[in-house]
C-alpha cells in the first residue's frame, strides 16, 4: 500500500486531529516487529504473500534473514527496482474487487500490515486471504488502533477519529463485534499485540506509554485459518 506523506496532506480541522502523526509506513515492520513475529511463526522453507507490500522493504527484511518463498501484491508498482529482487514474485491488482492471482491453499502465510483500513471491500479481502491460504495457514494482520484513548476523546468530542478523517485515505474500521463476525470467521486468534505507546497531543507527547489497548497506535493479530 503506497502511505500518505503527513506534510502533503491538508490542515487538519482542529490541533487534535492533528497531531496524530501517520507517518511514512508501519511501524510495526520498522521497528522490526513483524519480523520478529515470522521468526516465531514462520518457517524459511513457507512460501509467504505480503499484501500491499508497498516499496518491498518487509520483503527485504524477510529475504536478509532467509525467507526464500516471498510473493508481493499491491495496488501499484511501488518498489524500487533494487527491491523487487526479493520478491519471488510480484503482481499488481486490486484487492477490494479481484481475486488474488494465485490458486486456492497456495501460501503457509499472509501477510497485511496496516491494508485492511485503506479498503472499500475488506470483507472480500478477508475472503481471498482465506481462499489463499492453506489450511491451518497463518494470518498478520495489523491496523490502526481504535481502541486508544487518543481515538475514544476525539470520537467523543467531534463524531471523528483522527486516523480515519475525511483529508485521509483510511476507510474503513473494525470495532471488536464486527471482527468477530468477519475476520474470526475465518480465523482464529494465536497473538494479539499493541505497537507504539503514545498520546500524541502537546504536553504528553514526551512521555512514554505503554503499548496496549489504551495507547497503542497500531493493533495487530496472529491469525491461524481454521
């Protein structure tokens, strides 16, 4: 998924939605988490999708460190040239409508770091990483927390989240009831995590938080297909 540089985005209506920083990719691949969440879950010899995998920079991490198997999707052709040698192989579609160019129970693992929100049918891309995956398959799947405090003051105060405004490309949500009956059920839940403690508003901006359900920025889930 190609990310929204913050500085070319318009004014915010208010200093609160404003100070959420989106930032110039996931976190949680650059801070190393989700490596070491396939390390812990991955096999070298599984043949592995990262879905809106962007410039390909999670695909080269996961190549330095071995794992062979990597297919790359996304909406566009973002990758350097110098990073689509680590994928085994790399297709452009558009996951909101098409099916995924690859045959049922093709892969051993899915990957989805901060897609699911950019996407007007994320029901179907459930659908598709589930068609994909083999049985017993494994699922990372990560998204923008909304559960935070920093989500809930502003929803109270303005009917809006900062991470979902109108100036921005994030559409679509999750609260708990609708991904029990969407993604769970299809998957069932091995680890849950928070990424980056933060309330990201003036003063509080200098201390840190911890990463759970309260300050975390992101979500993210290990998911086993049933």
């Amino acid at each position: 998924m190609k990310y929204l540089n913050p500085n070319e985005l318009p004014a915010a209506r208010n200093d609160l939605r404003n100070a959420w920083d989106e930032g110039g990719g996931s976190d949680i691949v650059v801070q190393g988490r989700a490596l070491a969440l396939f390390h812990a879950r991955v096999r070298k010899d599984f043949r592995i999708l990262d879905i809106g995998c962007g410039n390909g920079f999670f695909a080269e991490q996961l190549r330095r460190d071995d794992f062979w198997e990597v297919f790359g999707y996304d909406a566009g052709d973002y990758a350097t040239n110098e990073r689509k040698k680590y994928f085994r192989e790399f297709k452009v579609g558009n996951i909101n409508f098409e099916m995924l160019p690859w045959p049922d129970d093709f892969f051993d693992a899915v990957s989805a770091w901060q897609v699911i929100e950019h996407l007007e049918n994320p029901h179907h891309f459930i659908r598709e990483v589930n068609r994909v995956l083999k049985p017993g398959g494994i699922f990372f799947l990560s998204t923008p927390n909304i559960f935070n405090i920093f989500n809930r003051l502003i929803f109270l105060k303005s009917g809006d989240m900062p991470r979902w405004q109108e100036k921005n490309d994030h559409i679509a949500l999750f609260p708990k009831g609708v991904f029990k009956k969407t993604v769970l059920k299809y998957f069932n839940i091995i680890e849950k995590g928070f990424c980056k403690g933060e309330f990201p508003y003036g003063f509080f901006r200098k201390f840190r938080f911890p990463e759970n359900e309260w300050f975390g920025k992101s979500i993210y889930y290990v998911l086993r297909k049933k």
